[in-house]
C-alpha cells in the first residue's frame, strides 16, 4: 500500500497532537502535554484509487521563536500547519513557519488547520485571515480537535494532495 | 559517535523476585575482506561498519515468577526478532526509516504473541511493559508500551519521551480526574497497555539527539523513588554511564527500594 510522511507543523500549544489523536483514535485529551521530538501515528484513508497509509509525524511545537527540526521534515509528502484559532500571534507565525519548511524541503502539498473552533468567544480570527491564506494558495480548515468538526476534511484532503503530487508526472 | 552505555537491575529492598529485565546490544552490519584484487582504497567508505545500539527495559506484571517470565520472554523474543530483521538500518533513507520501526514495532507484536500463547494457557496471560530506544547515528527510535520510561538530558535540561500507559493517565486525559484525584487513587498506576495483556498499544516516536545528550530508560522502581530534578542532576555529572547508573540505583534503594529497579543510562560522546 502507498504510505505517505504528513508532517504536523505548527507553534506550541496549537492542538496537532490533539487533531492527530482526534483523526486516528476518535479521543480528545484536556491535559496538555508538551510533544518531545516526535510522536508517529498511522492511518488508512481512503483516496481516489484505493487506500493510503497516513504516517502522521507529530512534531515537537514551535517553543518561543526557536526553530522546528527541520531533520524531521526529509521525505515529507505534505504537511498540515496548525493555528490555535484563539491565539492570534500562531496565526502570525504560520506564514514564517513555511517558509522554514519549504526552505528546508521544498513545496510540498500543504493546508492549515484553523483549531480550537469550539472556542467560538475566544475567536481571534476573521475574514481578513482567510483572504490572507487564499491570497497565498494555501487551502484552509476550521478545525476543533475536541468536537471532530473539519478534522476528517482536513486530513483527507492532505491525503489526497499528497497521492496526486506523487503520482503527478514530473 | 562513542556511546557510553551500561544498565542495573536490582530486586529491591520489599519484593522476593526481580521481575525486570534488561538489554544493551549492538546491532552491526559490516563486511569483513578477505582478499581482494581491488585497491584497497576504491572500498573504503563503501564497505564499513554500520551499528545500531539497541536498549530495552522491561517490567513484569503477574506475580510469583509469571512477570518475570513475560518480561524476560519479551526482551528475548523482541532481540532475535530484531537480530533477524536487521539491516534495514544502514544508511536509513526515509523508506527505510518507516521499515525499520515497522520491525521495531513487529518485535513487540511477536513477542505479545509468544506470551499469550506460552504463557497464558489456561488463563490470563502475565503480561510486561517494555521500553526501547534504537540509537542510529544521533537519532533515537522508540517504541513504548506500559509505564516504563524514556528520558533524555539535553542542555541540562531532562525530557520525558514516553507517556505512561496507565488508567490514572488516561482518565486525568479525558477529563475524568483532576490531579488530586488521581493522585489519591489506588488504580492510578493500573496499566492499560501491556506486551501480552488484554490489550497493547505500541507508542512510537523519535527524537534527534546531540553528542553529549544523555539517554535514560528506566522502569517505575526508579521514578516512584527518584524525582525529575534528582534525575537530571545525576545524569548532568561528568560522570561515565556505569557510575550515573549506580547513583541512580542508590538513589533509589535509599529511598525506600519499593520496587524492582532497572536503569539504562547511555551518553553519547562529545
């Protein structure tokens, strides 16, 4: 079976362990735990052409201004960034952590999570954002680990990317 | 990359049986000439050395000797497992990565399965958690079941890698208890994922080391007695891994030596 590395990118704090357990095991957790190094999950999707295998690399969050291990991004096939919706300055630092990534990988297919949409009055997000990610092609979820809202679109959609670029002609 | 590694293992000052067990072992793949018509130098680079070092702690669950036949079973039966699928790790490319914690993790299936099968006839099987850490080049492999433990020194700073698999964990994680509570609880510790129980769930994970760092596997012999901080002071000694190692052991015994005690502490050279 295909297998596809989709990295979970994003500062401390955002929620990719919890979109990561919510998608692979149906389960949210309240206490937050700090990701050290990285934590691997799988999972069969269903694509276009039959199933791929997910290898879902949780990486260690973005801890003040320090950089992510780019180490962990080699042979990645798409990565998913993930914004605390509460928190504005993660939505800030998503576009630099891009760059991070695609300076150390390549384009790859990518999306962001917008989490934590169950936090409807702690909301720090509005339209202006979203034009911000369209106006940079990056396709977008509003995601809640805890509720599951959009976290099955966002991954099958990574998923799909992923085979599509993997199978495009070069 | 020197790897100065050395592991204890001591029943403890209240139990009969010392229920854990432990391994250090290096995996190599090298090919030894013979003869050959080449110049000498066209080979070197190409056929060298490659190792692994592979460590293990285990902890055996079932009274009388059915835990410690499970956890030595395990560590047994996860080695030759690995011995037989090693290779894979020369050079890992990002396939041969996933293939190789594929095997890491099969290992542990297998000897899930050898337990239930020849241990648990007649009725529920001992079972054992089980800790390991694959060190290839600076990069550490982990697969975890149970609540024996990974930790890492960096910069003077420890880092717990593994969660343990218990009910206090699990419940404090879905918002069942509040820390008081699991701290009162006596089933806080029960474990909900053993190699041979009713149920396994392998944690697999990685992290990306630096020469200096020093690595600790342990079971809960240790961290019941010894605190984080006390931890990280004595593997932050310059000290070689066979004397970090004692003074963790004694630390514990000191303390009250509840349990069985098994440590692995391995620093990577500067």
């Amino acid at each position: 079976m295909i297998q596809k590395k989709i990295c979970m990118v994003g500062v401390f704090g955002t929620g990719k362990t919890c979109l990561v357990q919510q998608f692979v095991h149906s389960r949210f957790s309240v206490k937050y735990h700090s990701t050290v190094g990285v934590k691997i999950d799988r999972k069969v999707v269903p694509v276009e052409d039959g199933e791929v295998t997910l290898l879902l690399w949780d990486l260690a969050g973005r801890d003040g201004h320090g950089d992510i291990t780019v180490s962990y991004l080699r042979g990645a096939h798409g990565v998913l960034y993930v914004v605390d919706g509460t928190r504005r300055e993660t939505f800030d630092q998503v576009f630099e952590l891009r760059d991070i990534v695609e300076k150390a990988v390549g384009p790859l297919p990518s999306a962001v999570a917008l989490n934590k949409s169950d936090l409807t009055e702690e909301w720090k997000l509005g339209k202006a954002d979203d034009k911000a990610l369209a106006a940079r092609s990056w396709h977008q979820f509003t995601t809640s680990a805890k509720t599951g809202a959009g976290v099955e679109a966002a991954f099958a959609w990574i998923a799909r990317e992923a085979v599509r670029q993997g199978s495009a002609p070069s | 990359m020197s790897v100065d590694a050395f592991g204890l293992t001591d029943t403890g000052k209240v139990r009969e049986n010392n229920e854990d067990h432990f391994v250090i072992a290096t995996l190599r793949k090298a090919v030894d000439l013979g003869q050959t018509s080449l110049e000498n130098g066209l080979l070197a680079g190409r056929v060298r050395e490659s190792a692994a070092r592979l460590f293990v702690v285990a902890d055996g669950v079932g009274g009388h000797t059915g835990g410690e036949l499970a956890s030595g079973a395990a560590v047994q039966c996860l080695l030759e497992y690995v011995a037989q699928a090693a290779g894979c790790f020369h050079d890992l490319g990002v396939d041969q990565e996933n293939e190789f914690l594929e095997r890491l993790e099969a290992g542990i299936q297998r000897a899930h399965e050898r337990i239930q099968r020849e241990l648990g006839a007649g009725g529920e099987a001992p079972s054992t958690t089980l800790t390991l850490a694959a060190l290839v080049g600076l990069r550490a492999y982990l697969v975890h079941v149970g609540d024996s433990r990974a930790y890492y020194l960096t910069r003077g700073r420890l880092r717990q890698l593994t969660r343990d698999q218990t009910m206090g964990e699990y419940l404090l994680d879905a918002g069942a208890w509040t820390e008081e509570t699991a701290a009162r609880a006596r089933t806080a510790g029960n474990l909900i994922s053993t190699v041979g129980g009713s149920e396994m769930t392998p944690s697999i994970g990685l992290v990306d080391l630096m020469p200096g760092d020093v690595l600790l596997l342990c079971t809960d012999g240790l961290t019941k007695h010894v605190a984080d901080p006390q931890i990280a002071e004595v593997l932050g000694k310059n000290r070689s891994a066979s004397e970090s190692a004692r003074e963790l052991m004694d630390l514990a015994l000191a303390a009250g030596g509840t349990d069985n005690i098994t440590v692995i502490v391995a620093k990577l050279g500067e």
